[in-house]
C-alpha cells in the first residue's frame, strides 16, 4: 500500500446504468462539492485518489459489468493508486450483504438511499439547499431531471422496487428550482424521468400532478425542450397530452415502455393491460398530439413466450409503426414473482428473437426516416466529432434515439439550434445541411 500523503483528497464517481443513475452521481458531486471535495466524473488523468462506484442492478449484464468495475478499483487500490473506494447504487442495495463477504478491499458499501451516509465519509453533511448545484455529467445543454424515485407497480419481470423502494414524488416547487437552476447554467433541454411519470403525483397531491408540473416547468425562462420519457401505458393521464399539445416547448416526444403485445405474455409480466387497450391508446395519443414520436421498449424470451408470441409482436410493430424501439432480453430475477417460473428459453434463443424483431423495427425505422427527406426540423446541436456536427431533433432523444449528421458552411456551437434541411436518411440516422 501507498504511504498516506497530504495532498486534499479527489473523487473520481464512476456512474453505470441508466441516466437515474447518473443524476445520483451528479447530486453527490454537487454535495461534495459544496463540502470542499474535488470531484471529477469517469476521469481518465488518474490523478484522483478515491473512488465511488455507482453501480446498477437491473439484469444480469448490468450487475456483471458493476461487479468487474469494482474489481478493477479495488486491483488499484491494491497497487497502491487508490486511497479508498467506495459502492453505492442499485446492486449495492441489493445485494450489499453478500458483497461485503465476496469483496471485502472495498471500504464502504452505501444503498440507493443513503447519500447523507456518504457524504459523512468525507466529513460533510447533505444541504436540501443546493437543490440543482449538480456536476453535469452530461454537455452542459442538456441535463436528466428526476421527479420521483422508486415504483408501485408490480411487474413481474422487475426488481427496481427492491433496489429503489416504493413511489416517492418530489414537490412541484423542488422541482421547478431546480429547473430555474439548471436555466441559469445553460441547460436548454431538460429530460424528465422517473421508474414512471405517470405515477407522479399520486403521493403528494392525490392525483395525478404531470401536467401541472409541465406547465410549470414549462414556464422556466431559458428551457427549451423538455422531453418525457418512461410513462407506463395503464391508466395513462391523457391530460398530459393536452399541455404537450399547448406549450411549444415540450416535444411532441413520449417513451412508453409497453414490454409486449401478446396478451398471455402481458398477464404473465403483471402489466395490467391488453393488447387492443394499448392499441386503442395508441391511436388515442396520435389523435391528440398528431406528429407525436412515439418511443417503446419490449422484452423477449420471458418464461413461456412461444415463436407465436414473437409473431404477434411483431405483427403489433408492423401496424402500430412506433418511430422508436428499444429491446432487451429477459433477465431471471431472483426474489421477483416471476423468478417462481422457470427460465427455459436458452440466451442465444432470446438474443435471436431480439434480433428478428429489431429487424422488423429497422425497416419501419428507415421508411419513416425517408419521409422527412426535403424537410426541414430545428435541431439541437450537440457536439462535433470526427469533423462533422452531431445533433438532434425534437422526435430524438440522447443516446437511445436518431442523431442528425449536420454539414454547416458556418462554425456551430454545441447547445444552439439550427434548422437543417433533411438531404438523406439511414436506417437509424438521418443528414442534412443548415439553411439558416
């Protein structure tokens, strides 16, 4: 081990998972911050002498990357380029006792609700007022916006309750500083998520509260785009659609998470829904908000799916012709009611029926990118890279959606918006030229 030296600590936070993750890692930095502490995120100077992994838990590739991260932090602190290291997240509050046993070099193990605990670590206790004073660990033009933690339902499929708890909303006020917060900063578009929007509210105000909380974000001088994503389809407040319609600001953008279309499947997931209520809410949402992108994530190889329910899915994406799809393989988890049925599918079945609907969605993908050929979109500027432009418009969000290849004469800023006129189309991208 290293000779303990007085240079001020720095804390490298490492951040896996989904992007309510990465907005824990941003609030941790903020508080640290606030205490005096250098933190960085994912550095790669090697210059920090700490470490907090942030780890998820979701599905097994998720558990088993957070697990080889740890191992590698603890093989440095081992050679002596590391003073600490410290786990916090999903797979940390879930499996935290078990572990402790297997990985004994880390120092501190924290759940997914225990930020004041890390912050004593570092002699420093959590202040409610630095509400927004996150490190943005995205570019400083967009940043993620929790407005509530853990979930009520009950989906077979899903351990997020175990990890995160029950529902818990935050207040519209909390919410709207924190948005004025991010303003001031330079954040022009905010990305609402939640384990469910939809939810929100119900605990606070003893209704659904969404659509007043959009119209009061979208009140915030300075946000431009403000984007929904993971609204669960039971019981979806329609209202919502309403104030999307009403306020330019919010994109016309929805990520609903529908997980299937086969009915026996959407009963054995717990879902609480059918394929024709979907269906019929579907067209009910085009109706309101004509234009409207519509983003969904399905999973396949969940226990007792038959190559007839891959058909009917795929049969649900040919007519409903979703703008987005994402997709994820069924994953066994233990101590979720359907970890009581048994797993039979093989993976590389699973990743085959994956790739079969994907191949589905690929061609609506590309026909309805050939569409906005010749037509022009205000998009967002997102960085440069490899000597071209990135960006994105309103029917697009970070990561997971379309990018724009945009050719500009003129030199463009990360954070502005430009109009660029559609010149070609891909099966997942599209390219155009600014016009203005």
């Amino acid at each position: 081990m290293k000779a303990k030296t007085l240079r001020k600590d720095k804390v490298n936070i490492i951040t896996l998972g989904c992007s309510k993750n990465m907005v824990d890692s941003e609030v941790i930095s903020g508080q640290l911050i606030a205490g005096g502490t250098d933190v960085v995120h994912e550095s790669a100077k090697k210059d920090h002498n700490i470490v907090i992994v942030n780890t998820c838990g979701f599905i097994d590739k998720a558990k088993e990357e957070s697990i080889n991260t740890i191992l590698e932090q603890v093989n440095l602190k081992q050679k002596g380029r590391l003073d600490k290291v410290y786990v916090t997240g999903c797979l940390s509050q879930r499996y935290r006792d078990d572990l402790e046993q297997s990985i004994p070099e880390v120092d501190a193990w924290f759940g997914t609700m225990e930020l004041p605990l890390i912050l004593k670590k570092f002699e420093t206790d959590y202040r409610a007022e630095l509400m927004g004073e996150r490190l943005l660990a995205t570019p400083q033009h967009y940043a993620y916006m929790k407005i509530a933690e853990g979930c009520n339902r009950t989906c077979s499929f899903c351990a997020i309750p175990l990890m995160r708890g029950n529902h818990v909303s935050r207040s519209i006020e909390e919410l709207v500083l924190e948005a004025e917060t991010l303003a001031k900063r330079g954040v022009k578009e905010i990305l609402l998520i939640a384990q469910e929007l939809t939810y929100y509210g119900l605990d606070l105000y003893k209704k659904r509260a969404l659509a007043d909380l959009l119209n009061r974000l979208a009140d915030v001088p300075g946000i431009e785009w403000i984007r929904l994503h993971y609204a669960y389809p039971h019981k979806f407040p329609m209202e919502i659609l309403e104030v999307m319609r009403e306020r330019p600001n919010i994109c016309n953008y929805l990520d609903m998470p529908l997980q299937h279309a086969a009915d026996n499947m959407l009963k054995a997931m717990r879902r609480q829904i059918t394929r024709a209520e979907m269906e019929d809410l579907v067209v009910a949402i085009r109706e309101t908000v004509p234009g409207i992108c519509l983003r969904t994530t399905l999973i396949t190889g969940f226990p007792g799916e038959t190559l007839d329910d891959v058909e009917e899915l795929k049969g649900f994406l040919e007519r409903q012709r979703f703008d987005r799809v994402g997709i994820f393989t069924y994953s066994h988890e233990e101590n979720t009611s359907a970890y009581a049925l048994e797993d039979t599918i093989p993976a590389e079945e699973k990743q085959r029926r994956a790739e079969e609907i994907m191949a589905v969605q690929q061609e609506i993908s590309l026909e309805k990118n050939q569409e906005k050929v010749g037509q022009i979109f205000k998009v967002i500027v997102d960085k440069k890279e490899a000597g071209r432009y990135l960006g994105r418009t309103e029917f697009d969000s970070v990561e997971v959606d379309n990018e724009v290849i945009i050719h500009s004469d003129k030199k463009l800023v990360p954070g502005t918006f430009v109009n660029v006129k559609i010149d070609r189309a891909y099966d997942y991208d599209l390219e155009g030229t600014v016009i203005s």
